[in-house]
C-alpha cells in the first residue's frame, strides 16, 4: 500500500473519465496515444488498463521500491515468461521494460504488462481441481525459474526486514524480523528459489490455459513453501497465524497440485507458521508505512480508508504480540 498522502494525490490527478496525464506521458514509451489508458486501481501501485492493446500500464513511486528494484523484478518476470511460465510478460518500450516519468508525487517508474484475459475467484469460489490447478501453476512458475538470475533481487527474510525496520519500535511483539529469519533458516535452509511473493487468488487471473500470475512486486530468492504459504493465507482469519494454512483442506489440495509437478519435502511444511508470522509482519510493517499524518482536508474515502488500515493493523499487532509455540 502507498502512504496514503501519496495515494491521495496520484487517485485526484485522474480525470472523471478515467483517463490521467501521468498515465499517457508513461504510456507514450510505448507508442500508445493519450486517453487510452484506464484507471483501474490505486493501491500498492497506480494501474491503468489499456483495453485496446490488451495490456496494463502499472506505475510506482521510485523510493517503493527503488528503480534497481522495479528494473530487476521487471526483467524476472521478462525471463519468467521467455520460459513459458504462466506469468503475465512485461513489454519492451522505448526505455526497455520501465519507464520513468513525473508526477506531483515525484519520478514514478512505469511498466506495461501484458492483460491475464480471464476471471478471478476468492479462494472459497475455487473448485478442488482449481485448486489442484493452482498449485501446479505455482509449481511451474518455480520450475521455469530455475537458472534465471537472483542477484538483483532481495531475500524474502530482507523483504521482511525492509517492511518491518523502524516500526514496531514503539511497541513489543514476540518475534522480531531476525527472530524469524532465524528461525526459517533453520528450519528451510538457503533461500533457493525465485518466488512469486504473493501469489494469491487477486494476483492471478484464470485464462483458457489456465492460471496466469501478474504483480510480481515481491518477487525474490525464497522458498516454496513460502509461496504456497502465502498463497493460501486467505482460508483463514488474518490474526490466526500459528495454524497452518496449507493444514486446511483447501490448503492441502493446492500442495496436492503443487506435488504433481514438483517435489516438495513434507518437512517444509513444519516452517508455515513462522512464514505466516514473517507475513504477518511484512504487512504490519507496511501498513503502518502507509499510515502518514492526517491532513485537515482529506476526504472521507481517505478517512475510511486510514480506519480499515488502522484496524488491520491493530489485529495483526496483537496477534504478533502473542508468543508462538515452539515450531
């Protein structure tokens, strides 16, 4: 999620059709005229469809993260897809794959993704074979990147660490980011793959051939169980962090596909609640990034949506307040 100031001002730059002049210089790197691209969604990015060319235009202020960042997360999901891996691929522009350009907000760095024709589902719309689907989806995309470059790409232990730096200082919570960064490479060893980072049910869209996944902002060297841990956390309350996602049974169906494609060791499975925990707390860490002052003037959508925020956060808190059971 941006700082919500940020958000603010990135959502009142786009005209009541839809359309945006930041939008239209980004999409201008890639020879599309103005007033083609979409709002779509201001979130943890500023996305814009373009029906007509059948892609997303996806911009993002340089200090999250930073360009190296957006460049190297760009260029693995180039490769990904070069690959045949069900990933959404990124297009070269007159810049390559990103693009900077101004804003009332500062450089933003842009990227234009190929569109994922096909629906999403929550997780309890999904079929057993669906979810059978989804976790040999998963499997394909960590097979497809095996060999590609991690070297510009953080740790997920660092993602934690980066998320978490600076904000619980004022308060105490049972594991800090080392404590739980210890703990996972004790129980999972090195950080071996190249994870999606969020591969949930919003984050893929279910296309003729299959699921295909998009917003790779997290991706890094991780583990797969940490994808699949992640994947799945939805199944159950977001404050319910010591009991196993992938334990449900729509858990164990996406592990079940994920299987058929790739092995994975039923000992990695004993790491779901201290990934859980990590997660937690990589969430907890942004919101609270995203939580700046208030200002006299913000409008109610803002208002309401620093107090959904505030009391995400606030559950999360509590609950990594808690000291988990020996793993």
């Amino acid at each position: 999620m941006l700082r919500l100031s940020v958000l603010r001002k990135l959502v009142e730059t786009v005209r009541p059709d839809g359309t945006s002049g930041i939008a239209d210089s980004a999409a201008a790197a890639w020879e599309i005229p103005p007033g083609r691209a979409l709002h779509v969604r201001t979130s943890a990015a500023h996305v814009f469809s373009i029906p007509e060319n059948s892609a997303y235009l996806r911009l993002t202020p340089l200090e999250v993260p930073s360009l190296a960042g957006v460049d190297a997360i760009a260029e693995a999901g180039a490769a990904l897809a070069g690959r045949a891996a069900p990933v959404a691929r990124p297009r070269t522009g007159r810049d390559g794959l990103v693009t900077v350009v101004d804003s009332p907000v500062g450089p933003l760095s842009a990227c234009l993704i190929d569109a994922a024709r096909g629906p999403s589902y929550e997780v309890d719309e999904l079929s057993p074979e669906q979810l059978r689907h989804w976790g040999r989806a998963i499997a394909e995309m960590h097979e497809a990147g095996i060999g590609i470059s991690r070297t510009e790409l953080p740790r997920w232990t660092d993602l934690i660490t980066r998320a978490a730096a600076g904000q619980p200082g004022q308060t105490r919570l049972a594991l800090s980011a080392a404590d739980i960064s210890d703990q996972l490479g004790e129980l999972l060893g090195p950080q071996d793959i190249l994870g999606h980072g969020d591969p949930q049910p919003d984050n893929l869209a279910w296309t003729a051939s299959g699921p295909l996944f998009f917003d790779l902002d997290d991706a890094s060297s991780s583990w797969a169980i940490a994808d699949l841990s992640m994947a799945i956390r939805d199944v159950q309350p977001l404050d319910q962090l010591d009991h196993p996602a992938t334990s449900t049974a729509q858990g164990m169906l996406l592990l079940r596909g994920y299987r058929e494609v790739r092995a994975l060791e039923a000992a990695a499975e004993r790491a779901v609640p201290t990934l859980q925990r990590g997660q937690a707390l990589m969430t907890y860490g942004r919101l609270q990034a995203s939580l700046d002052a208030s200002e006299a003037d913000e409008p109610k959508w803002v208002a309401a949506l620093r107090q959904k925020l505030q009391s995400i956060a606030s559950r999360l808190h509590n609950a990594l307040a808690i000291v988990p059971p020996e793993p």
